[in-house]
C-alpha cells in the first residue's frame, strides 16, 4: 500500500578476513593474531581474544580486530557476539585498513560489550568501506574480552 515504509532486509556481508590491530609505540603488534580468524568462522564456540591485562586495565589506548568485506560496502550495521561482559569499544571503517588508529578516521559507532549486541553504523551517504575495527577501550575486571562472532550487514 501506498505510505506504508518499505522494510528492507539486510544481508551479512561476506568477510574475507579478520586481523588483530595492536598498534605501535603502545601496542606490540599482537594480539592472538593466531584466533583472530575464529571471530569470522561461523562457529559460536570458537573465539578470540585480547590478551589477558592485569587487573582488568589496558596500558595503552586499546586493542582490537577488525574484519575485511570481499568488497567496498556500505554496512548499515556491526553484530558482534562477546562471551565477556563489561568492556567498550569504538567502531571504525576504513576504505583499506590503517596502520595507526589516526589512520582510521572517526568513529562510526560504539560498542557496550553486551554479549549479542547490534549497532547502527553512522558512515556518511554514499560511503562504502571494506575494513572495519572494533577498538577496545575498555576491558572487564577479569583480564581480557572474548569475541566469538563479528558480522556486517548491508
């Protein structure tokens, strides 16, 4: 019927893959670049995770993943899967990805760290990234946070 808004359907984005981003003075360069992949594969069960922070406090800005489309997209939203409450996070895109947090840009979203959480991503009309980060600022008491699944959807 004519007014009635048109609900439109979205679609997981096909990732090719997922990458730690632990960037320099700070960072090291690592973190768990060997289960970065579990982020992406489908599988609940599996996972990655940061490191394990004493005390529950990051010595640095942050840590994070971030996961790469087959193809510049213009996603409308991030679905992350945590089985760590607690933490916070600040979600970027980038066209390729950046060697520095600097190099990413603006925020385009923020994450609570609830264990299923989806958010809107705020890009500007008509742009289209391939490679978005979830930058984690914040961890819970116990260490580290645990990501199981990453998706976009366009």
């Amino acid at each position: 019927r004519r007014g009635d808004p048109v609900q439109r359907v979205q679609r997981a984005v096909k990732l090719l893959a997922a990458k730690d981003f632990d960037p320099p003075p700070e960072g090291d360069g690592d973190e768990h670049a060997p289960e970065v992949r579990n982020a992406i594969d489908g599988d609940r069960e599996t996972l990655w995770q940061t490191e394990t922070y004493s005390g529950g406090v990051l010595p640095k800005p942050g840590v994070g993943i971030y996961v790469t489309a087959d193809s510049l997209v213009a996603a409308r939203r991030l679905e992350v899967l945590s089985t760590t409450p607690g933490w916070t996070a600040q979600v970027y895109a980038a066209a390729t990805p950046a060697a520095t947090l600097a190099g990413w840009g603006r925020p385009i979203a923020r994450l609570r760290g609830e264990s299923k959480e989806t958010v809107p991503l705020r890009t500007p009309a008509g742009q289209r990234y391939r490679s978005y980060l979830i930058w984690i600022e914040k961890i819970p008491p116990a260490g580290k946070v645990e990501i199981s699944e990453v998706r976009l959807l366009a």
